[in-house]
C-alpha cells in the first residue's frame, strides 16, 4: 500500500494516456510517502488504519435506519414523519434536521416560527424513541450583533486575506466568515458551542458544506489559515478543512456528554475516521448512482472509513418506486443508513409510494434492525484491525481474477455476501460466489462457490449468501434502539461446525473500555451442539441464545 501525505490539490491519473502509467502529483508541499508491507490485502489495511487511525465503535443507535430531508420546514413537518414511521411499524432510530432549523441559517440558532420553542419537538419525539441529529455548516453569517460572529470577530477567529481583512464569501445565509480550524482555541471555542445543542437533547452533528463550499466561487489560494501555530494559506487547508471542522465537533460532543460521538462530515482526509462518519454526498436519483454505491463504500471502506454511507434514493431528481425499493435493498448493510432528499425533488419517505413499495421497504429495514448486533461486531473488530463493515470479494479472495473488478456484490465482514439488483427492469441477478461452500439465506440452499449463476430476484428479494462455517447474531425487531432490552440473541447459522465470537456492551459509552463487557466465544459442533465459552464477562448477559439455522 501507499499512503502520500500532501494536502495540497492533487492529481490523480490512472493510465489515462497509456494503461502502463499511474501518475499522482501535488502543487505543492512535501513528498511525504509512506508505504505499507503485507502477505495479504487485509494486511495492508491494518497497516494504513494503523498509521492514519481507526473508525471507532460508534453506539448501538446510529446503526439504525435515518430519515432526512432538506425541506422538512416545521416542527409539524417532522412530527408527521416520527408518527408516520411509528403508524407504519418501519422501524425508524433518527430524524436529521437540515438548515431550516435554524434562524436564518445562522450556525448555533433555533428557528422558533418554525420548529416552535427551542428543543421542545427534540424532547417530544424522543418520547417515542427518536433521536435527532442537525446539520451545522461551517460558513458564520456576517451578522453585527448575531453572537456567533461577534464572538469570533473580537477573537480574531475568521479566515482572512493577504491585506488582514476578515475573508468573505457567501453560503446559506448569504455574506459569510469562515473559522481558522486550524487553529486549537477555534476548534476549542467551536467545540464548545455544541453544547447548547446537546442540552437541546440533539444526539449527533451533521458537519456539511465543510470543503469549504462558497456560491461566489472558489476560495482564493492566498487566503490566510493556520495549521496550528504556523500561518499558512487556503491552498495547503482546503483538504483539511473538513477534516479540522470534525475534530472540534467530535471534541464537543465528547466533552460535553461523555458519550462516542456521532458527527457526520461530507468533506474528509486521511484520518478523520477517528472522528466522523462520512456519506457521499449530493448524489442523484439514478440507477448508475445506485451502481456505484458499492465500489464507493468500499473503497471508503478499504481507506480507513469502515462507517460510510449513501443518501440512499438518491438526493437530487425524483426517485422511483423501483429505484427506492432496490436501494433500501442494496443499502441494508450500507454501514450509515440513511435515507435522504433534496427540496424540491418528489418527497422520499416510503409511504410517499404505493403499498408494495412501503411493504418491501418496512421488510429491508426489519431485517437492518435483525442484523444490528453483527455491524456492531464488525465496528468492534474494526476498531482493533481497522478492516470494514463493507468489503470489495478481492479483499478477501485476492488470488481469485474474478473479483479485481467485481462492482454489483460486496462481503459484510468476511462470510455474508450481498448481490443486490442494481438495474432497472431486472428480476434476475448473475451471482459470482468465490471459491468455498455457501449457503442461500432465503433458501438454505447449498451452493460450491468458484462459479456464476443466475438468481431470481424479483423486486422483493435481495440476493444473500452465508459461507459455511459461520454464525450471525442477530436480534428480535424491535421499533428503535433501546426500545426494549435485548434479552435474546439468536445465532443464524449454517449445518455443521461453525463458530463466532460476539460482544456485547451498552453501546452508548467508553465503560467497555474499562473492562464492562461480555465477549462471547460461541461454537457449534457437527452434530449441532452449541457451546459458549465466555472468554470476558462484565456485563449482564442474555438471557436466552437461540440457534437459527440458514433456510430452516
Ligand atoms: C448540501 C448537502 C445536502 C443538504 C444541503 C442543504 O447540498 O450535501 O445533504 O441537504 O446542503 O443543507
């Protein structure tokens, strides 16, 4: 592997002129490479997670299925949505609030025409288990008299030109300034500015428009920054921006609740896995942007962003019934979940579509809410190896040509492949299950992988397959997280011996770090006998394990 560590903008170039050339350069800054030795491709992983950082455990609930949409105006607007959800029995854990929270689209305000006294709808829908993350951009409306501002303007906080002027530009509400992330006691001063918002009871942050974004073009390069104590320029800081914004927001939410923070960030670098989430950003509602979900979120997922996501429907253009349905399919293990939607586009919650549609999609997200304590596993192990949730088959079978450049199928973790449809009018998917014996999650069909074939798929079914040998846990359904305790786990898995390790905590805090957990070690011999071994025990254990065998 090879890591070139430069910040400046960049040049990538991958045979474009001739395929026996690869050509990557910087404008600037140092050549700092670094390279990475391994046997094997997961190797190469650990190695970079370890030298850029890992994606942490997050908690439990932002596993969850998320609504959003740019265009819920009012309090009223998101009520109606938590009651549909809840009406509807489609499990649902968070609503995001985008920009018109806000009062003018000033950072750090409550819109109270709209979404009424501030917090109050936070606390309302939470009584039925919804929690809820809002948007917050970087760009400081130029406001005489708005705190935010004054504050940063008497600090010296802001960007500036060459000449020594605050730097202006514009964003959502209009003549903006832009914070020095740079620098600690900005990320410091922001940080701290979250938690008005937590004592709102608001559970993650959305950090967008972090490139920075401006409408009146780019950036100039020459606008002044600092990287630390050490002034420097936009050229070296625009691909850290975002990267910088995260940290002080990730601080924040540490700090002021104790809690593994939950931030969302559209812009990113190598590393900021340690601090946020990533989603991909303004994507359309189109097939070939279904398509490339795949290889996106798990090349996000093979650099270090094991916790990644689309807006799934697609954000600009209106989406189909068919497009939703294949995409809440193709996402079920997408690691962020999240469905999302621009204004002015068709409206994107389920039940804004005829009954199959809501009933395939109350179904996919059942099934994400099944398979909950698996992604979890697999953040945990990540945690410790940096592997993915999302894996590309070559990851896996790199002596096998037939996966270099396979984009409709992915692995959850190492042993459950996913072949979602990805193309409109289709009922049939070719399948390619790589050498080994698997086993058909719908069926129990047993199939000797190292072959094609074709899988009826019709607009309800989503092709899966569980290689031999191995154990999911999964949970009973439940409405949301922390709806009732887990008192259950159930172990899908294949005939014959198999074997898994589980763990289990309270998902919200960093009391596991202190030992107050429970590692399962769990294995079940040929004749069908399980044993548990817990090889750590700190914390209540469940009180029933249920073995579930595939296709049975
Ligand atoms: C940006 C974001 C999008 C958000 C919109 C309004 O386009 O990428 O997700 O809805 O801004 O805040």
């Amino acid at each position: 592997g090879m890591f070139f560590d430069n910040t400046y903008r960049s040049h990538v170039n991958l045979g474009k002129e001739n395929s026996a050339c690869y050509y990557y350069s910087a404008e600037n800054g140092n050549l700092d490479y670094y390279f990475i030795s391994g046997e094997k491709m997961t190797d190469i992983v650990e190695g970079y997670t370890y030298l850029t950082g890992r994606t942490p455990l997050p908690q439990l609930w932002t596993l969850g299925h998320h609504q959003s949409r740019w265009g819920y105006m009012s309090a009223d607007d998101i009520r109606r949505v938590a009651h549909k959800y809840r009406e509807l029995q489609i499990p649902c854990d968070t609503i995001h609030f985008d920009i018109d929270y806000m009062d003018g689209y000033r950072v750090f305000t409550w819109n109270e025409k709209g979404f009424g006294a501030p917090g109050a709808i936070i606390k309302e829908i939470a009584e039925d288990g919804f929690k809820v993350v809002c948007i917050i951009d970087p760009g400081v409306k130029l406001d005489p008299g708005y705190a935010k501002y004054d504050e940063g303007i008497a600090n010296d906080y802001f960007a500036k030109t060459p000449e020594g002027e605050v730097y202006v530009n514009e964003v959502w509400p209009g003549e903006s300034v832009f914070p020095d992330f740079g620098r600690k006691e900005v990320r410091d001063w922001w940080a701290d500015h979250h938690k008005e918002l937590l004592d709102m009871g608001i559970r993650g942050i959305w950090d967008d428009m972090n490139e920075p974004a401006s409408f009146r073009g780019e950036l100039p390069q020459d606008v002044q920054f600092h990287d630390e104590e050490r002034q420097t320029t936009h050229a070296e800081i625009h691909n850290v921006y975002g990267h910088n914004m995260s940290r002080a927001t990730y601080a924040g939410i540490r700090k002021h609740t104790g809690k593994r923070p939950f931030v969302i960030t559209r812009a990113a670098y190598a590393g900021t896995q340690k601090y946020a989430t990533v989603w991909t950003g303004d994507n359309q509602s189109l097939w070939s942007h279904l398509q490339m979900m795949v290889p996106q979120l798990c090349n996000l997922g093979m650099s270090g962003f094991a916790f990644a996501g689309t807006d799934i429907g697609g954000f600009g253009a209106d989406t189909t019934p068919e497009l939703l349905t294949r995409w809440i399919e193709a996402a079920v293990f997408s690691p962020l979940f999240r469905n999302h939607s621009c204004q002015g586009t068709r409206r994107q919650e389920p039940w804004q579509f005829d009954d199959q549609v809501v009933g395939i999609y109350r179904k996919y997200v059942k099934m994400r809410y099944c398979f909950l304590p698996y992604l979890y596993d697999l953040f945990y192990q990540g945690e410790q190896t940096g592997l993915p949730v999302m894996r590309p088959l070559v990851l896996h079978y790199p002596k096998d040509p037939e996966t270099y450049n396979l984009n409709g199928e992915f692995l959850v973790g190492e042993n459950l492949l996913v072949a979602p449809v990805l193309e409109q009018g289709a009922t049939k998917k070719m399948v390619y299950l790589p050498e080994g014996e698997w086993y058909d999650y719908w069926t129990g069909e047993k199939i000797t992988g190292g072959k094609y074939f074709l899988r009826d798929a019709p607009i309800d079914l989503c092709p899966m397959y569980l290689k031999e040998g191995t154990m999911i846990p999964m949970y009973e359904k439940m409405a949301y997280v922390g709806e009732k305790p887990y008192r259950t786990l159930y172990l899908l898995t294949t005939p014959g011996e198999a074997s898994y390790d589980h763990f289990q905590d309270n998902g919200e805090d960093y009391a596991y770090r202190k030992g107050v957990y429970n590692l399962y070690h769990f294995h079940k011999n040929a004749q069908g006998v399980l044993e548990t071994e817990m090889r750590h025990k700190n914390y209540p254990e469940y009180e029933q394990i249920c073995l579930k065998i595939v296709g049975k």
